[in-house]
C-alpha cells in the first residue's frame, strides 16, 4: 500500500495530481471504533480500467481524462492498491434480515469506504465493491467478478440518468485476477459513490445487541446530515422514521412505474437514505409480469416484482423495532409513523402511472384506467418498455387505429375498448396529441439495462473487449431520447436471452 506524497500543490480537475487532502472530510469515521473496522484494500494484480462513467466523474469536479492520467493515480487507488492523502479506509459493521428472517451480523464484507470527498453537492463517499477480506467477509473471498461488476456499473448510471435515486458508479477496473464462483472468472472492483451507504441493517445491527449509545449516536449522525428537519421533533427518531417511509416509497414507486426489480430486498440492502443500493440479481421486466422474479436464487418468489412495496413495508417494519429503544418504547407512535408509507407511496404510483398515460390533470378513476392497462399488457405478456413508449404515439382522433400500440396486444378488442375510454379521457381535458406525446417521452423510456444487453456487454468484456460496456453507458445515459442510431438497444430481447438467468452469485 502507497500513500501518494503530498509535496504536488492542491489540484482542480484537470490538474495532474491527487485530490488534496483537505477535500477528504471522512464523518462515518466521526461515528466511532464500534462501527467499522479501519483496514486497507487488498491489492489487485495487473489493474486495468474497465470504464468511466463521465456523468458521475463530473459530478465529483473530475472527468475521465484526469482519472485516465497516471500521475493522478487513480486507477491503482480505485483498484486498491494505493491511498491518496486524506483516505481514511474502513470496513462499517451493520446486521440485517434476509429472506425474513434474522441473520445476525453482517456487514461490509467486500466494499471498503475510502473516504469522504467534499463536492459542490455536498460530501459523497467513495467506496470500493471487491476490494478484499474484511473482518466481516464471513465465507465469502472480498471479491466481486467481473460480470456483476459490469452489471452494477451501467445498472447505476443508468438508473440515475432514468432520475432514480441511486448509489452511483465512477468506475470499474478489471483484472485477471481469478476467483472462483460456479466457475473460475476474474476480478473486478467498481467505485461507489453515495452520500452515505447507511442500511437499516446499521440500525438494526446496534439496536439487537442493545448498544443504545451507539443507536443513539447513529440516529444522531443521520439526522444531522441528511434529515436535518427531523432534529427538532419531540420524538426524532419517530420524524425520521416517517421521513424514511415517505422517501421509500417515492423510491418503491419510481422502481414499479419503470419496471425495475432490485431482487435481494434484505434490509442490509435498504438505504436510509432511500437510494436504490446493492445492485445484484436485479432486472428490467421484458415482458409484463407482476409475478416476475428476477433472482434465480429466490424459490419462494418473496421479491418478486409486484410484492416488492409490501416488502419495503415490511423493512420499514424492521427498521421501526430497530428504533424502539430510542423512540421512547412507544410501539403505537412507532406504527403511526410507519403509516404514511402506505399513502405516499399509492399517491406517487397514481402520480407515476398518470405521468406515463400522459395525463395533465388528476381524476378519480385514473388509477383504474392505468390499471387496466397493466392487467392487458399482464394477459399479453407485452414488452412493458416498448408498449409505454409507443403509447406517446397514441392519437385522439376518431378514425385513429393506433395500431403502433394496438399491434402489441393479443387481445386486439381488449385493447380497442381501452383505447376508447383513453381516448375520451385525454378528451376530456383537451390533450393536444404532440404536446402530450413529448411529456410522455419524458418518464416513458425508450432505453433500460435489459439483462441481454448487460449479458453482451460482459461477454465482450470477458474477452477483453470493453468497448461495448461504454456504447451501452452511452445509450443508457439517455434514457429518454430517440437516439435512432441506438435502435438496436430499444428492441424486442432476442430468443437466446430467454435462457439467462441471475442469482446471488456475484
Ligand atoms: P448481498 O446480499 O449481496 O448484498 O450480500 C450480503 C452480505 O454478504 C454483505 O454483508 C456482503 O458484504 C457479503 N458478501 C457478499 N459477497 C461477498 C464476498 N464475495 N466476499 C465477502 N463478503 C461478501
Ligand atoms: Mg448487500
């Protein structure tokens, strides 16, 4: 392990040396030795960059070139193998419920938090996935493969270009490392970035051993940074717990409205800040399945698509006896708090679902019409994607057919006596057919990370070819835009994608 020297002067970005050590501010480690244990990454043979996402590097006051430049270092830092001044690298301890039920103590047993860079939007935490045994590594060997590197990279940015709150990626270097999983592949480490990586497993993790200055002192440390009007609540850790709901739900919603299942939705992997975080057997759904489940690993289909806002619900649960002993035991202000889970999520799914027909005004009947919409695409097993995209070119006029949507459906006469109550409903509030189709390309994208286009990207990447990881980055930056060059990657998944399957194994 190398500490850069300090002796370059302070950089901007584009200047060729280390950040300065002031920009690194590091609060986690504020929280104390019970919370994480200090240790280096492990080093990675022969590192070389997988890619870049420039949105992210931008965001952080870098770019790509800078980071690509060998005198700032960077690809041995993100790979592990040096530090630059300012890091204060750390292991966090949280515990967690998987699959329902406890699992006792987990924690970070593969990611590493480097540290904590002040940006003009606020401090973000930069974390390295795969970078080493940790004492928290259980069975597992701290490393991530290549595969599901790739996969939460593009994953990522591509859920915040869809404006989905998400973890970010920066990054991901590759190496021929081996580690093996069902088969030998090779090593990978991708960098995180978030405002902060608290689970609820965090809390809950104290919470169950009884360390009640710890929760107190983690209860603190959230509301402080991130839910600053929750400090001066009679209860503060009832206002949070109702800020965490609302935030999960708005997330919950977003998920369902654009089709994405996170697949492993264990406490462990519930942000406190309701950001989508630990991308592993998730997908995008093809056709339109509520039942789907995405994650070969789950048998009983406890993640399946449809179920997964009762199962945030059920988190939030989690989450809410965690909080027990420092919301006054009052297990009654604990499950009011819990409550608006349940509107704010119906109010933001109505929202969503009304915003993807294209609706400018709100009536009563408008979730019943989106949902029978749903339940067609459901029957047909139409692609979910492509069917609310082609929707934007859906006419009013009498004589329309609108066969460009019609042409998805089975049932041709279900979706003719749809279409007429759709029609006298946009009517009804004077939609004006372009205008509604350019607001409706907006939230419906044309493009999502299907796991055939990641599947293509890896097996190219596996073969030492990652050009085709930074087409899709590109395309998957611009989720909403026609981009027709990028045709291809808005169709139909291609018969062989039927055989992929993904599970835990990452
Ligand atoms: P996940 O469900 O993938 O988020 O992982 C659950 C727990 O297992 C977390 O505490 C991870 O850090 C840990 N874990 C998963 N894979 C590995 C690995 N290869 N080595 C060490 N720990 C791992
Ligand atoms: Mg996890």
């Amino acid at each position: 392990m190398t500490t850069l020297a300090l002796d370059t002067p302070p950089i901007t970005s584009g200047s060729r040396a280390a950040p300065p050590a002031e920009r690194w501010t590091n609060r986690f480690a504020d929280l104390g030795a019970a919370f994480f244990t200090e240790l280096n990454p492990a080093s990675l043979p022969s590192p070389s960059w997988g890619a870049i996402s420039p949105t992210c590097a931008a965001d952080l006051g870098w770019d790509a070139d800078w980071l690509r430049d060998e005198a700032t270092q960077a690809l041995q830092v993100l790979s592990g193998n040096a530090l630059w001044p300012g890091m204060r690298p750390l292991a966090s301890v949280y515990s967690g419920h998987q699959f329902g039920q406890w699992a006792g103590q987990l924690g970070d047993g593969r990611a590493l938090l480097l540290g904590e860079l002040s940006t003009p939007h606020g401090g973000q935490e930069i974390q390295l996935k795969g970078a080493g045994l940790t004492p928290y590594s259980r069975m597992g060997d701290g490393r991530a493969v290549l595969r599901s590197t790739i996969r939460e990279f593009l994953c990522s940015e591509a859920m915040h270009a869809l404006g989905i709150p998400t973890t970010r990626a920066l990054c991901f270097t590759a190496s021929p490392q081996s580690v093996r999983r069902e088969t030998m592949e090779t090593a990978a480490v991708v960098t995180r970035v978030a405002p902060s990586f608290i689970r609820f497993g965090h809390f809950e993790h104290f919470s169950h051993h009884g360390h009640a200055a710890q929760l107190e002192g983690l209860l603190g440390f959230v509301i402080q940074h991130f839910y600053p009007e929750c400090a001066d609540a009679p209860q503060p850790a009832l206002a949070l717990l109702e800020a965490v709901s609302r935030r999960t739900a708005r997330l919950l919603a977003q998920w369902q409205a654009v089709g994405f299942c996170h697949g492993v939705m264990n406490t462990d992997n519930m942000s406190i800040l309701g950001l989508t975080i630990d991308y592993g057997p998730f997908g995008f759904l093809d056709a339109f399945d509520p039942q789907h489940i995405c994650n070969h690993s789950d048998h009983q289909g406890r993640y399946a698509f449809a179920r997964q806002p009762s199962v945030a619900f059920w988190n939030l649960h989690a989450l809410a006896q965690a909080l027990m002993p420092v919301a006054g035991g009052d297990v009654d202000a604990l499950r009011t708090a819990l409550e608006p889970y349940k509107t704010e999520f119906a109010d933001a799914m109505t929202q969503a679902l009304r915003d993807k027909l294209g609706l400018a005004t709100a009536r009563p009947d408008d979730s019943a019409l989106a949902d029978d919409l749903l339940r067609l695409l459901a029957t047909d097993r139409v692609d979910y994607t492509i069917a609310m995209r082609a929707l934007a070119g859906f006419s009013t006029a009498s004589d329309a057919d609108n066969s460009a949507v019609r042409d998805h459906f089975i049932d041709r006469l279900g979706f003719d006596a749809w279409a007429a109550r759709y029609r006298l409903r946009l009517q009804s509030e004077g939609s004006v057919d372009g205008e509604r189709a350019a607001r409706m390309n907006r939230v419906n994208p044309k493009f999502v990370l299907r796991t055939h286009l990641a599947e293509t990207a890896i097996r190219q990447a596996q073969a030492g070819d990652f050009g085709e990881v930074e087409r899709l980055l590109k395309v998957l930056l611009r989720p909403f835009d026609e981009q027709p060059e990028a045709a291809p990657y808005a169709a139909l998944p291609p018969d062989w994608a039927r055989q992929l399957e993904v599970s835990c194994s990452s």
